[in-house]
C-alpha cells in the first residue's frame, strides 16, 4: 500500500504488487500495472462510481464508471464451462479505461490459456490469488466482467432490477450448451453474426454465410 501513497505498517504485498510508481523504471513484464484497469490512479481521477464489484473474499475490489455496459452475452464454450465450473458464462463488455481496481494488483493472478501461461499476456483470464474467483478476461481494448460479482442493495426485485442493465443480447457457442435455454433471444453456433443461427433447441434457423 506504500506504493500507493498509503502509510502503513503491515507486510508488503507479495508479487505481483506494485514495485514503483514510475512506468519508465518499471520491467518490462511489470508494464501492465501501470495500464487501465490496473493503473496506480484515484478514485477522484477516474471519475464516479457507477457499478462496484469485488470477489467473493473481498480481497480484490474494482468500480466501473459506464452505466451500461458495451454488450453482454451468454457464452456456452467448453473453456467458459471448464473455467467457471457452470453451464455457460454471463458477461458484460466494457471499455478498459472504463473499470478500475481500487485494491493493489498484488491480489491478482493470471492465466493466458492462448499461451498456457501464467504470466501477463493479452488475452488473459484474471482471478483472486486467495479466493480464486474469475473476475474479468481480459483482452487488447475490453474486459470482460461477470455481472455476478457487482454489489447490488436493495430488495431482491430491486436488485434483479438493477441487474437488468447486465442483461444479454444473445447466447454464443450455443451448440456446445449443456441445457437449452428457451428464453427467445439469439443463438449462435460460434461467434456472434459469423456463424450458424439456431433456435431453442439448437436446429438451424439461418446458415452463417
């Protein structure tokens, strides 16, 4: 936290906390601390808060500034299954420059299944280092967060309200699903627009062309 121009008298964060507050004279492979979302910036700098959300420890916090986010889909691929233990995956788009973490980075830990790697590289999956809940994938100009982690109050209409901003536009890799899920919206085999279009029940409407 010193790092951040917080007193204190506990034990340094362990790696990978922030090793300077200077990009020039940060490694190489510590570059992206120092880029949204991670960047060392106050809460004053980044602009209000409209969303918060944090892992299930609380050991890693974050705010979103965006009201809405760019898009958000339902994801049925074996990685998304695999990686967070469920059916499918819900996830909202937003712009980089839009979340930022208000817990130190030391926190976080990585995994580029692109490079089968853990170290920072783009694209990657991004978790808790103690609690391990996936918290956003992170690619070149978007992250992907998981509506399921944002703090909501209010009653349980009003937080499902609330949480109707997250809603999905659509379903992708619809054919690898483990259920069918007969809620009308799009399906796509692969990728959104560029692959085939099924129904409910994973029959063909439209061929990709």
């Amino acid at each position: 936290m010193a790092e951040m121009g917080i007193e204190t008298t506990e034990d340094p964060l362990p790696c990978p906390a922030f090793t300077n507050r200077s990009p020039e004279n940060t490694l190489e492979d510590e570059h992206w601390k120092h880029r949204p979302p991670y960047q060392n910036q106050t809460v004053q700098e980044f602009g209000p808060a409209k969303w918060r959300g944090k892992c299930l420890c609380g050991l890693n916090t974050y705010i979103l500034k965006q009201e809405k986010p760019l898009n958000a889909k339902y994801c049925h691929c074996r990685g998304c299954q695999i990686t967070h233990g469920a059916p499918f995956q819900w996830a909202s788009i937003f712009h980089k420059h839009d979340m930022l973490f208000t817990s130190a980075p030391g926190g976080l830990v990585f995994y580029s299944s692109t490079h089968q790697s853990q170290e920072y590289g783009l694209p990657t999956k991004v978790s808790c280092s103690n609690c391990r809940t996936p918290i956003l994938d992170e690619g070149r100009n978007v992250c992907l967060i998981f509506p399921q982690l944002i703090e909501l109050e209010g009653s349980s209409d009003e937080q499902r309200e609330k949480r109707d901003v997250f809603k999905p536009t659509c379903h992708i890799f619809y054919e690898h699903r483990m259920l069918d899920i007969p809620d009308g919206r799009p399906k796509w085999s692969g990728m959104e627009n560029t692959s085939d279009l099924l129904d409910d029940q994973g029959k063909l409407i439209k061929k990709a062309k």
